[in-house]
C-alpha cells in the first residue's frame, strides 16, 4: 500500500496543490480515482474518513489519519513533510500564499462555475487576476526571489509557498496559453520559479504523468469551457 491516498478528480486544479508538495518531497501517494473521490464525498458523515463537503481529501495511510480542505491538507503535508520555512512569520506567510492560490481558483472559476465567464465579466476580472499575479511577485520580491534565482520566502529550498505558487500559476499558464504572457508580465520573478520548479525531476514527472493522463484540461466542467471561449481558445 502507499503512503498516503489522494482522493480528487482527473484534473490538476485544486488537487495539484497536494500533488505538488507529495511528488517534491518524494512522498508516495495513490490517485484514488473518480468512483471512490465521488463515493467518498457523497457518503453520510459519520461514515467518511474526516467529516467533508467536497474534495480534495487526503488520506494518510502511516498516521491513519484523513483531512480535507485543501489549505487544511497543505498545512497537514507542510508539517509532514517538512516544507515549513521554520518560523512563525514565513510559515505563516507560506500559509497564506496557499490560501491565496485557493482564492484565485475561486474566482478564476467564478466559485466553482457558479456563473459562466462571458466578455464583460473577464474584462472586469483581468484586473483582479493581474494583482494576484502582482501579489505573488511582491511576496518573493520582498525575500530575494529574482526571475533566475530564489525562493518565495528566502528559504534555501522550496517550501510550502513555492509549491504553491507552482500549483496554481503552472496549470493554468500551461493549460490556457493566453495566460502565460500576463504572468511574464505582471510577475517575471514568478514565472521564473515556476520555470525552475518545473524543470525539477518530481515536478517535471508529475507534469508529463498527468498531461499524459489528462492532456489539456485544467479545471473542467462547463466553467472551463466559458473560460476557453473568453480567452479564444478551443476546448480539445
Ligand atoms: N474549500 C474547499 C473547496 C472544495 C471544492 O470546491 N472542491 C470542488 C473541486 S475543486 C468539488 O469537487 N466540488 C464539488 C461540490 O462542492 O459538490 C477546498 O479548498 O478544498
């Protein structure tokens, strides 16, 4: 058996959070596959692993313990897997560049396709994403990150932040190429980590496994084709 289960669909989004920190540290993680992810969150409470609306749910086989939420299960891998930067201050603010990821793919779904992107509503988006991107940027700035060298905190390795930022601004800069030019754009120091980070033997690996498994889809649903359309690309 591995050590430990991801229970999420066949898409990187929100799972890739989780994905990102397991295959950096060399941890060993089984998908749990659609069936199970589904059948996992529809179950009664009292029946699930941890009490949960909606995946990502991780299961730690060696702790026989499960959390949900997907901060919640990056706090959990932080902490076991050794990817806190050590203090107070910086683990908080790798804490935070997590929650900042999970805001932006709220919104870059619009709440999870509550509503569907048409012109108008992207317009008056692109601005919010743009200072997300700036948020990124700032944050590493502030700790030495440079577009060729560095690290979101000023850590000597990648940590929690890093994997972070990696998760979110990767998939959907590779996924939606239109993208990709506003995150040179707005934040080059970013994008050169997530350059790095990609160019590392895990991170390449799990990026060529899921393309391979998922090719080119992002988030999914309907939500991911309004997003298409708005940015003038063809769903494949
Ligand atoms: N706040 C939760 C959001 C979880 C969430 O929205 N999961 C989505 C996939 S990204 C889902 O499967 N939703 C189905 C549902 O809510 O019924 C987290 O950060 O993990």
């Amino acid at each position: 058996m591995t050590d430990y289960t991801l229970h999420y669909w066949p898409i990187p989004f929100r799972g890739h959070f989780a994905r990102a920190a397991l295959a950096h540290a060399g941890a060993d993680w089984a998908e749990a596959g659609t069936e199970a992810t589904a059948e996992a969150m529809d179950k009664p409470v009292s029946e699930q692993a941890v009490p949960h609306m909606a995946p990502p749910l991780l299961i730690d086989h060696r702790r026989d313990s499960a959390v949900a939420q997907m901060p919640a299960i990056m706090a959990y891998l932080g902490a076991a897997l050794d990817l806190m930067p050590g203090d107070p201050a910086r683990d908080a603010l790798a804490l935070k560049a997590v929650l900042d990821g999970n805001d932006v793919l709220d919104e870059i779904t619009r709440d999870g396709g509550r509503q569907m992107w048409d012109a108008a509503s992207w317009e008056a988006f692109e601005p919010r994403l743009s200072r997300w991107m700036a948020i990124f940027e700032e944050t590493g700035n502030r700790h030495g990150l440079t577009a060729k060298a560095g690290w979101m905190l000023g850590t000597g390795a990648a940590s929690l932040a890093d994997l972070a930022a990696w998760a979110l601004w990767s998939p959907m800069t590779r996924k939606l190429p239109p993208l990709r030019g506003m995150l040179e754009r707005e934040a080059p120091a970013t994008a050169g980590l997530v350059a790095r980070l990609e160019d590392t033997p895990p991170l390449a690996r799990l990026r060529e496994r899921s393309d391979a498994a998922w090719g080119e889809s992002y988030c999914g649903g309907q939500i991911e084709r309004s997003l298409r359309a708005v940015l003038g690309q063809v769903q494949r």
